[in-house]
C-alpha cells in the first residue's frame, strides 16, 4: 500500500467533494433525488408548485418491514411539474440516526422539477387552480409521464399552493433539485 | 490504516488458530494469497458505497424511466460503481483505471443520486477508490508488506508511472525511505487538478452520453452507455462545459405558464362537442325544466347535459361532507359518463361556489386499496360543474335524493345540505381551497 498513492487521489477527491457540497448549497448545482422504502417526512412552510397531479397508489415495499402492513401500503402520489419550496426539512432515519437535510430558507426557495412524492400521510393548507377533482388516474396529463392507474381516482390542477406542507413519504423522485443554503445535519427529525 | 490493521490481525490470529489446531487452516491460507494479489478492501468499499447508493434509492423503476434519463443515471452510476468495484477484485491488472473511475463516479453520485446515498456512498465509494489506487501488488517474493512502504527495488505500478513520468517516478522510488518526500508533490497535484477539473464534467458526461441513446427498451438502453463511459472523465476535461447549472440536457417539459392544456373544464361555457353527450333527453318526463325551477338562470338548457371528456373512476369514490353550501346552483341534466365499469348515468349541476366543510373523500387507488382525506374544508369558486351518479343530504332536515332517474324537484340557487354524499363525484372548478387537507391511505 502506498500511502502517498492514496493521498494523490485522495486530498483532491475530498476537495472536489467540498466543491460539490458547497456549489449545492448554493444553487449552482442542482442535484437528483430518488428515494424508497425508508420513510422519511418532508416539511416546508410554503411549496407553489405548477401542473399537479394527485392519485392513489398501491407500493409493495420491498425491505418488508412496514410495520401493521403486509407489505403493501396505499399511498397518494403527489406530482408536480415544477415546484418551489420555501423552508424544505427532509429527514430519513436510519437505524437510529435521523440525517436532517433543509434547504430554501430565507430570500431562495429551494425548487424542483418533476417532483413525485408518494405519501402516506400528508396535511397541509392547499389551494389549487382549474382543479378536476374525481378524474381517472390514468387520463391526467398535467406532469407529463406521470399517470395513476387505470379506474382510480384522480385529481389534477394548474396550479397548486400548500402552506404549512408535511408529508410522511416512503418514494420520492425529481428530476432537478436545486437546494439553495443547503444544510445536512444529524438531529432531530423535520 | 484499516487495511493495514486487517491484513495484520486477521492471518496472524488465522496462524495462531491454526498453529493451536496443528493443521494449516487451507482455505485460510488461499482466501488470504487471494485478497493480497488484488485491491481487495478497496474494491470491497467500492461494492459497499454503490450498494448503500442503490439502497438509497430503490424508487419503483418505472417510475424513474418516466421520469427520463436524469433518473435513470441516478441508477447507472451506483452502477457502474459497483462494476468498477467487482472488475477491482476480479481484474485488477486495470486498478488504476478501475480506482479513477470509481472516485469520479462516487462524486458524480453527489448530483445524481440522493446527495451520493446521502454522503456516505460517496465517502466509501471515494476512500475505497483511493484505497485501491494506493493498492500495489505484492513483489516477486510474493511476500506481502501489509503495513511497510514500498521496498526500493519494488517495480512501481504502471499506472502512476504514466501520471507521474519517469522524473517524479525516480523521486517518488528514492524518497521513500524517509516517508513522504516532496516528489510526490508532482503527481498529486497534477491528479488533484486533473480530478477537480474531470469531476464536474463526469455526470454532465454521461448524461451527454445518454442522451444521444435512442429511448429503447427500458432494460437495454442503461448499458451500452455506461460502458462507454469508461473513458469519459478524459473526455469530460476536454470539453469546456460550464460546470453551473443544470448539469444535464433534459427535455424540460414545455412550460405551460397559467394555462391549461386542458380546456377549462370539461363543461366549458360555450358548446361542448362531446362524443359521449346524450342526444335523447333520457328520462324526458323528469328532466324537462319543471315549473318550479323555470325562473332559475340556466333553466332552459336541455336536460341531456354535456359528459365530462374525460373517464371517471369507478364506483367506489365517495364524497362526504358534513354541511354542503351551493351558490348559484343550477340542474344542467343527465350526462352519460364513461367509466371502466361502462357508461354511467349522471346528473350535472353547475355553481359559483361551492363550501364544503367536514369532508371526507374516499378514493380508490385503481388497484384495491383506498385513500382518505378527512376533515377537509373545501372552498370551490368559480365556474363549478359537478357530476356525481347520485347526491343525498337533507335540506332543512328532510331528507333529499337526486339521481339521474329521479332528479330532484327543490333545485334552488342558493342551497344548503347537510349530511351531503355524492357518489362518483367528477368536479372541475376555477380554483379550489382545501384548509386542514389530511391525506393518508388505508
């Protein structure tokens, strides 16, 4: 083992990580999520968002450990086409640790593309424009590649806007994140 | 330090064991030869941060394929990673360019893929890289220096002599007996460099490269790609792509400010060409305009009322509310809604505002189960059609039913019911306000 080997590529390395991190704190760089099968809460304080679907889904977990279920969960796919979120707290617990991620506060909210979280709890304050409530899963065509299942129930709006947002999500995607003052922390969760 | 601190103990206890045992602990013995002729902790490392990168994210795929290919490269570089990890024990002639590639793939996790599975991918995936750059294989002996520098005589890897050239080579060779010289300063400057530079470019790399991959197959188009992405980080320092931005050339969906795809509903004002409308007033007697309801605005629309375009779902939604306030409220008829189970009889009306409050939703998912929301308020303004197969409450305690073979009589503008139950309900509304939205499934 050559240590000096291990130093050339490791010190630039760690660098070039602190310049990932730092760009993502501010919002040059965006980055992806894609998150399943642990739950985790998602908090902001305001999320605006443009194209919205909402539907309900069945998830057949894979880890098996959801508690009270087989391992199937109903759960409500929320989609946004692109979406704006002041004060976003994310925090997964993972064998006993809680990793804490916030992002948006103050001037810049943090903003995402093609935002799906599915839930399985969520509340918060909605308004929404040009809304269809009760429209088949599989017809709503506000997030495109985004559809429910065939004869389920669906909602879609223009526009959506949800004050005091708090979900318990187990499956997240989007497709751009941008995470203005982004903070990752261990504590206490959202 | 890890590695050196295993290599250690781990035979040293296995020989002791054996020793006390009398006989050599063969497969020990093999297991041992065969981790120290490859980069084995480094490799193993790489495996565990990839693994914690895809456990990370484990989204139901085809969702991830939908989404498009920024998703889909939050798998491949996981992926990949692993690869890199695998062909580090299994073919470890190529360490260095496999060891590169893994550091360059556990950075580019950063942007794809959860923050590099939530930073601790990224770090296995960076120390194991390092750890299987720094790995040399043992000299001609065959005698292993699990914690003692490289011997003066011992042959350099190829790999770092490439980097370094033969100058700093020879200055690495000879300093070593005092630890660290300041040759070394060359190549590992010279790496940071090239590596700082590479890193940013790496995920814009592959996402070039998979961009310009038909949308096949969602199982076949990931690979080609990703093996072309061996040589990428040498092409990524080439190309003079800004590292600010969106890292990745996705189709952005075309932006639709304020307006709708969709018209305003389905029940526009103006005449809506709907292929499924009845064009027979269905059932005649009931549905033409009762005397009662003729000084209402809209009463002399036909009773065969425009169907939403869109299907509705099946029987089992159902909305409650515990107190209904219609304003502006008019009968618009029976229309004939498709839904899976067939075409559905259902009576429209039409409002200006709507206030629901103590509302439970109850909406199937499609595939058995269902989900609730409880104890909504709804505040619905605007142009509202509502659509439902069948509407109940009581209006000043008197208990009402209105279905499309039995439209109700008392159609009044200004309407309250409470006890409301709408089955099948379709709305579309201009806007809509739910306070206390409480969403969980069952």
């Amino acid at each position: 083992m050559n240590w000096r080997r291990f130093a050339a590529i490791i010190v630039p390395a760690l660098a070039a990580a602190a310049v990932l991190v730092l760009l993502t704190a501010k919002s040059i760089l965006a980055v992806s999520f894609s998150i399943s099968g642990t739950p985790f809460t998602i908090t902001a304080t305001q999320l605006k968002g443009r194209g919205f679907e909402q539907f309900g889904v069945v998830d057949t977990s894979v880890l098996k450990v959801l508690p009270g279920h087989t391992n199937q969960i109903v759960l409500t796919a929320n989609a946004i086409r692109s979406a704006t979120i002041r004060d976003l707290c994310q925090s997964v617990t993972l064998g006993g640790l809680t990793l804490r991620i916030t992002a948006g506060h103050g001037g810049t909210p943090a903003s995402a593309t093609d935002l799906v979280v599915d839930a399985d709890r969520l509340s918060g304050n909605a308004s929404f424009t040009h809304i269809h409530i009760g429209q088949d899963a599989s017809t709503l065509n506000q997030v495109p590649g985004v559809k429910g299942p065939a004869g389920g129930f669906g909602q879609q709006a223009t526009t959506v806007t949800i004050d005091n947002l708090r979900q318990h999500a187990y499956a997240t995607t989007a497709g751009v994140f941008k995470l203005p003052g982004f903070g990752l922390s261990f504590g206490r969760p959202c | 330090m890890t590695a050196a601190s295993g290599s250690r103990s781990g035979p040293g206890r296995a020989e002791r064991r054996a020793a006390a045992r009398g006989q050599p602990a063969a497969w020990r013995l093999a297991f041992r030869d065969w981790r120290h002729s490859r980069p084995f902790l480094g490799g193993l490392l790489v495996i565990l941060g990839g693994v914690e990168i895809l456990l990370s994210e484990e989204a139901p795929l085809p969702l991830v394929i939908h989404i498009g290919l920024q998703g889909l490269a939050g798998y491949l570089v996981p992926l990949v990673m692993v690869l890199c990890g695998v062909l580090l024990l299994f073919h470890p002639v190529q360490q260095t360019f496999y060891s590169i590639l893994a550091v360059l793939l556990a950075l580019g996790s950063w942007v794809t893929s959860n923050l590099g599975g939530f930073l601790a991918g990224m770090l296995l995936g960076l120390a194991g890289g390092a750890l299987a750059f720094a790995w040399q294989p043992p000299g001609p002996d065959g005698q292993r220096r699990p914690h003692r520098r490289r011997a003066p005589d011992e042959p350099s890897s190829a790999g770092l002599d490439l980097v370094r050239g033969p100058r700093s080579g020879d200055a690495g060779r000879g300093g070593q007996a005092g630890g660290a010289g300041p040759g070394p300063g060359h190549p590992a400057r010279a790496l940071g460099v090239s590596a700082v530079l590479a890193v940013p470019l790496a995920p814009l790399a592959a996402s070039v490269l998979l961009a310009h991959v038909p949308r096949g197959p969602a199982g076949t188009a990931p690979w080609p790609p990703a093996a072309s992405q061996g040589p990428s980080p040498a092409a990524a320092g080439q190309t003079p792509a800004p590292a600010t931005g969106s890292p990745v050339p996705y189709p952005t969906a075309p932006g639709s400010p304020g307006g709708s795809p969709w018209p305003t509903g389905p029940a526009g004002r103006g005449p809506v060409p709907s292929p499924t409308a009845d064009p027979t007033p269905s059932p005649p007697g009931t549905a033409r305009p009762s005397p009662a309801r003729r000084q209402h605005r809209h009463h002399r629309r036909r009773a065969a009322a425009a169907a939403p375009r869109v299907p509705v779902p099946g029987a089992r939604t159902r909305l409650s509310a515990g107190l209904a306030m219609f304003t502006g409220l008019s009968y618009d008829g029976v229309a004939r809604v498709r839904t899976p189970a067939g075409v559905v009889l259902m009576v429209k009306l039409r409002m200006t505002s709507l206030t629901l409050s103590r509302v439970r939703l109850l909406a199937p998912t499609g595939d058995g189960g269902s989900a609730v929301s409880r104890d909504v308020s709804f505040g619905l303004t605007g142009d509202i059609v509502l659509y439902a197969a069948r509407i109940s409450g009581r209006a000043h305690g008197v208990r009402v039913t209105f279905t499309p073979r039995q439209p109700w009589q008392g159609v009044r503008p200004d309407l309250v019911l409470t006890d409301l139950v709408a089955e099948q309900p379709f709305a579309t509304a201009d806007s809509l306000q739910a306070s206390g939205l409480r969403i969980a499934g069952r």
